[in-house]
C-alpha cells in the first residue's frame, strides 16, 4: 500500500539506523519533518556505530576547513553535552599522540600545527610530562590532547530512539528499491511495502553507494570494505594505560594507527589495524560474500590503491595474523606490554569510500539528487561528528526540494 503525499508536511525516508541516521532523524523532526527510518537490521547501531572505540574525537586530524575539521571541532563539546543532558556515559579523559622515535617528531609537529588551525587545544609536552599522564608510555615527544573524550555510542542511538517519539521507526525494513514519485517526491519500496515522501536521506553506511545506485545516482566513489581488529589487555596489564595512547598517524593513510584505549569499564582495547574485508558486513576472515568481493575485485580502484600501499597491506595483513607482532606495535607506544597480554576482542568495519584512480576520500562526502540526499563517506570522526552532520544534512534537505 501507497502512503499518501502530502505537500504540507514534508516526509522524510531515512536509510540507515546507526547513530548517523538517527541523528538525522531527531533534527529533520525537530525542523516539524515527518520523517520514517528504515533499518534493515533487527536492531539500531548494528554495524559501524556498534563497532568502534567509542572515542569522541577532538578534531586535530583533519585537513582545516574540510568538513571533517569543521564538524569534529564543534561536534566534540556538542557530543558531550548531549551526553550528559540525557544520561549516556561519556568520560573526558584526553589522550596523549606519541613520537616513538626522532623521525616521527615532524608528523607529531604537523599534527600539533594542524590542531592549532583548527581551534583544538593540544600542546606539545616532554616525555617526562607525558609520564605524569601515563607512566608506562615510552616517547621522545608527545601531543596532550584535552577534550578526547570516551562514550557509549549505542547508548546515544538508544537516547536518541527515545527522543524520535513522533517519528515512524522500522527495524527489519530493508530498502528493496527506490524511483522518483509519478506526482513528486520519491517512492521507496521496502519489504512492508512502498514508502511514498517528499525526500529520501540516505545514511547506509556500508551499502550508502548501493542505496545512491538503486536511487539512480552514479555516485563518484564506491565503499570497499576494511576491517580493523581489536585486542585487549588481560587484566592483569590493564593498569598499563590509564586513557587514550595513540602514535603519530601515516599522513598518507586515513587510519590512525594502532592505539591504547581505556574503555568506560575499564578494560583497555589495543587496535585497530587495517585489512581489506572480504565482505562488507565482514567482520572475520571466515565472513566472505561473493558478491562483495567480486565488486572489489573488478572496482579498478581497489588495484590501484593495492600498487601503492603493497608493502603496508602485506604488514596489516601479517599483524592480523600474529598477535606478536600485534603486540610489539603496542610496545612501540608501551614498551611493557608483551604478546601474552593481549587476547583477540572483535572487529568493527570500516565503511570507505574510494575513487577509481584508487584514491580514498578523505573528507566526508555528501552527494544530491532532487529529492535526495546521499552520505557516501562518514567514516571516523561521524559518529563524534552526528549532530553537526545532521544539521548539514537537514539543511541540504531544504536545497534539494
């Protein structure tokens, strides 16, 4: 059955319930949208939302001015406030970025002037100050970060289903096709039947290029799938790390490297490295899809990047299986902690966008139809940067109706 068009209130169809989606969904009703989600798992958060360190990032990495940059910077306190205003545990605990060794000492200053540029107080400090921060870490220089913080990101989705009381949320929806309306708007078959709106929001996630396709957009990058694997420290080594530890990152690479996390319980998570998954709900080795994979195989983006990036692919590839080499990564920014320190803790993956000459996209990027609007890259920072991302998004509703 048709649901009726109504040119008086606007509808909505929003694709995806991660934390995006949801974001999404609150500020599009709060503008008086009427507004649907469908999810097509059987529960919110299910994949990159429910699968990451639940760090609220403080906006230091990203190139200033860039969307990234801009939503990061003023997505951390917004994060954190809403948070605390609706009783989702989040603690501000700052984290340190290390230099293990002299040459990393220019990227540690790239990134400190990077975070001047973008507003983030971060400072510069010894390796003697940084002890008093952790007294385990090993560095010749360190960047203190203050507004790093920890949170539970499905206990924000949960905050913000409870605050979507006016809007029509569908778990177990998946959407099977979508057209534009014979009389305006869009029409978005699901498996309850079509959906009939004024626009379409698409925050899918993993399947966001998908959903652009079926939409009849050529979007301009394609996901290709990338798993990170986490450990975590026995607990006997947890008193190791105190909060965040991270190593200065590859510019060239959109991974931050692998970090030391002190979670909201107490465990600390090590990880996560990088290795193309082969599916992209693909959350193991033994999690392969045919069809995932095939689309990699023959996107010629995915050989491009594999020529240029060979010799760190075979390393990621090799950490994934060696929990000592693992471990010595670990040792780099901890020198105590040692291979039977650590135990496997689950994966999360990495929805990336990438272009066909192999080149990752390394901003957000949000594409436009009449009618709809397309999230096609909202890796990490998204989830710190929701909120602010879904004005954006609410506001290039607007623009496309």
């Amino acid at each position: 059955m048709v649901a009726p068009y109504s040119a008086v209130v606007r509808h909505v169809v929003v694709v995806g319930g991660g934390i995006l989606g949801l974001a999404v969904a609150r500020e599009l009703t709060d503008r008086g949208d009427r507004v649907t989600v469908c999810e097509k798992e059987d529960h919110w958060a299910a994949h990159q939302t429910g699968h990451n360190s639940n760090v609220v990032h403080a906006g230091l990495y990203y190139k200033p001015g860039s969307l990234k940059a801009r939503t990061a910077v003023a997505g951390n306190p917004g994060m954190v406030a809403f948070a605390r205003e609706h009783g989702v545990p989040v603690d501000v605990c700052g984290k340190l970025v290390v230099a293990a060794s002299d040459a990393e000492l220019p990227g540690l200053h790239t990134l400190a002037a990077r975070a001047e540029a973008n507003g983030v107080l971060a400072k510069l400090i010894t390796p003697d100050e940084a002890r008093e921060y952790e007294p385990h870490v090993a560095c010749v220089a360190a960047l203190r970060v203050e507004s790093t913080a920890i949170i539970d990101f499905p206990a924000v989705c949960a905050a913000l289903v409870d605050l979507l009381t006016d809007a029509d949320l569908r778990l177990n929806t998946p959407v099977l096709g979508i057209r534009r309306g014979v009389g305006g708007g869009v029409e978005v078959a699901t498996s309850d039947g079509v959906l009939r709106a004024d626009a379409l929001v698409n925050c899918a996630g993993l399947h966001s290029d998908r959903i652009a396709r079926l939409a009849g957009l050529r979007p301009t990058a394609t996901i290709v799938p990338f798993r990170g694997e986490y450990h975590e420290l026995r607990p006997a080594a947890r008193n190791l790390v105190r909060g965040l530890i991270y190593p200065v990152p590859d510019p060239t690479l959109p991974f931050l490297g692998v970090h030391l996390t002190r979670m909201l319980d107490g465990t600390v998570h090590a990880g996560p490295n990088a290795v193309l998954a082969l599916g992209r709900e693909g959350y193991r080795w033994t999690d392969v899809s045919g069809r995932d994979v095939a689309e990699v195989l023959r996107f010629p983006g995915t050989w491009r990047l594999a020529r240029k990036y060979a010799r760190t692919g075979v390393a990621e590839v090799l950490r994934s299986f060696s929990r000592r080499r693992f471990a010595a990564s670990l040792a780099r920014l901890v020198p105590a902690i040692t291979e039977a320190d650590i135990v496997p803790a689950g994966a999360g993956v990495r929805a990336q966008a990438m272009r066909a000459d192999g080149s990752l996209v390394d901003d957000f990027l949000i594409e436009s139809a009449p009618g709809q609007v397309h999230v096609l890259n909202a890796p990490s920072p998204a989830a710190t940067s929701s909120l602010e991302i879904a004005r954006y998004v609410a506001d290039q509703v607007t623009a496309v109706l």
